[in-house]
C-alpha cells in the first residue's frame, strides 16, 4: 500500500513531499559517492568502508555544526545552494586542525513545511561541500516541523567524520619561541558573527539589494558568501611539510581560536598591519562603530584558517598552499607569554 496520510497531512507534514525531496536530491547526493559507499541513501544507517591501507594506528576524527544566524541572509534573499557549503565547511574545517582527512558527512534539515524543491536547492550545497572537502554525503534527515519553525524558513546542522593516523595527529608540544603562524585568507565573513551583523545593519530586502563599491557586490551577495573549505590546500601542505597545529578561525575571532592552537607559555605575536582585513570587516566596524577588540574577537577578519609551522618550513608552507589555490602569508610569530594573542 503506498505511503500516505491525510490526517497528517491536515496537521502539517506532507510525507509526499518527503518523499519528492528525496528524489529531487539524489543527483546532488551522486556527486559525492566514492568507492568507499556501500548503500544509497533511503536505508536507516549509511554504510562506509574506511580505507586505513597504510595506517598503522587510524583514529577517527569527527565534528558537528550549523550555519546559525546566517540563515536569515538566505531567507530574505531565497537564496538556498549555497547555505549547505557552510555547513559542511564549519564541520570539515574543524576536523582538519588536527591533520584528518575527511571521509564522509551527514546533513540534518529542520523546517516549517517541506518544499521539495527548497530541500534540494539545500542539499545541493551540501553536496557541493562535500566533493570539495572529498568526503561522501551517505545520508541525512529532513523533518518537516509545523508550528514549531515558520513555513519558510529552516534550520540545517551537519555531521562530518575523518581519519588519522594516530602518529601524524599534529601535537602542539613541539612549538617553541619563533615558530611562524601562517594565515589563509578567508572568502569573507564565513558563518560566524551575524547576530551582531543583524544588529549592525537593518537586514532587510532593500538593504541586501544595496551595492557598495568597496565590496564589488551588493552587501547581501557578499554576506552570504559560503565559507571557505581548506580541505584540499591542507592535504597538500600535509603531504610535504608537518605543521605543530593548525587553528579554525570561527566564532571568538582571533582571541578565542589561535589560543587553542598554542603550547601553554607561548602567544601569537601579530603585527595589526599584517592581517590583510577584507572590506566587509571594515565595512561592519565602521558601521557599527564597533571596537577592534570586539573585531577580533567575533569576526576571522579575513583569516579563515592559521598554520603554526617550524620557522624553516615557512616559505616552503606559503608556496605550497599558494600553490594550492589559497592565498596565504605571514601573520605572525610565537613568543615566550601566556597572554594568547598579542595584537598590536
């Protein structure tokens, strides 16, 4: 008997619609199977043989997230494709600080009412996340929540899992005084930071719609700008050259991430001059009349990732990464101080 209720459906959740979701996504969720996959999706558990040829002692890494208040940029523009890209960035671009290799992912979408075509245009970013971060999308949730989410709009957080050997997770006991930290340019404000963004700008249609010239875009095209994903430039630097950590610059900003990635005794010198800020940062401070400090402290500033590296592999570093499509530099150095970050 085929699948279908009117009782639920005059209660708010359409189960058909469900179910065209699925089939509108499954060209998506194609593009992310790998050898590796041992089911299609629509089971109850996503099967995946992990590859550790070669690994003496593989550990798994994994890491969850959402998109947060960055949504409601989307909603306001109905914009949808590439909200799923920063799902799956928050998530892989955590697991990769500690060396792993992503190997595969798992969206949640949570929603008033399920527009098949909406779930897809979602998932497509999510998809597209995943073959550039190189891991499987082997399953997900989509739960149509009436009365508790307003009809349009919707709530996405993901799941990501990595491996490692046990032997090459980077170990920060190795830093010293002089150790350079390299950063990654960011592709803008990523996904972290926009309850103050909304506080900073009226967010609404005629606002997003408006260009600025320093930006080279209207203000909602470059807010909603998916978050990087550093998956492959990170691989590529792993495979020459062994980095002693590597920090995610999300939520906190500097002043709460880089410490995270430093030996206890030792802070990140910075040269304020150094960090190559994107327009969009100066755009919100100026806007908001916002301190510096509370730049640093909520924003990436235009630093979405930094590499702590031996003073000897500096430039060996910069050229691999450049090389790998990132644009990368100097951003400071480690010194002998338990202060964190030392920002001047």
């Amino acid at each position: 008997m085929e699948s279908y209720s009117e009782s639920y459906k005059k209660a708010g959740v359409d189960v058909t619609a469900g179910y065209k979701a699925v089939e509108l996504m499954k060209s998506h969720i194609a593009r992310t199977m790998t050898a590796n996959v041992l089911t299609d999706i629509g089971g109850f558990g996503g099967l995946y043989a992990l590859d550790v040829a070669g690994m003496q002692q593989p550990v798994l890494v994994s890491g969850t997230d959402g998109v947060g208040t960055k949504l409601k940029i989307a909603f306001l523009m109905d914009k949808h494709t590439t909200i799923g890209i920063d799902c799956v960035a928050m998530c892989v671009n955590d697991i990769i600080c500690c060396g792993a290799k992503p190997q595969f992912f798992l969206d949640y979408i949570a929603l008033g009412k399920n527009v098949p075509e909406k779930v897809a245009s979602i998932v497509s970013g999510v998809a597209e996340g995943c073959v550039q971060s190189g891991c499987a999308l082997v399953g997900g949730e989509t739960a149509e929540m009436p009365g508790f989410y307003p009809e349009d709009e919707y709530d996405v957080a993901g799941f990501a899992v990595g491996v490692v050997d046990k032997s090459k997770i980077l170990n920060m006991d190795s830093q010293k005084e002089g150790d350079v930290l390299i950063a990654m340019q960011s592709s803008g404000v990523h996904s972290n930071g926009f309850s103050l963004i909304r506080n900073v700008f009226t967010v609404n249609e005629q606002n997003l719609a408006r260009h600025f010239s320093d930006l080279g875009t209207t203000l909602g095209d470059c807010l909603l700008t998916p978050t990087k994903i550093y998956v492959n430039a990170i691989q590529q630097l792993l495979a020459e050259v062994q980095p002693k950590s590597i920090a995610h610059i999300t939520g906190g900003g500097f002043y709460e991430n880089i410490p995270r990635a430093l030996k206890k005794g030792l802070s990140a010198k910075i040269d304020r001059s150094d960090v190559q800020v994107l327009p969009i940062f100066d755009l919100i401070a100026k806007t908001g009349k916002i301190p510096e400090h509370d730049m640093f402290n909520t924003f990436n500033m235009g630093v979405g990732m930094m590499v702590c590296v031996a003073q000897e592999d500096a430039d060996k570093a910069i050229r691999i990464l450049n090389a790998a499509g990132e644009h990368a530099y100097v951003l400071g150095e480690l010194v002998a101080s338990d202060d964190g970050v030392i920002l001047k």
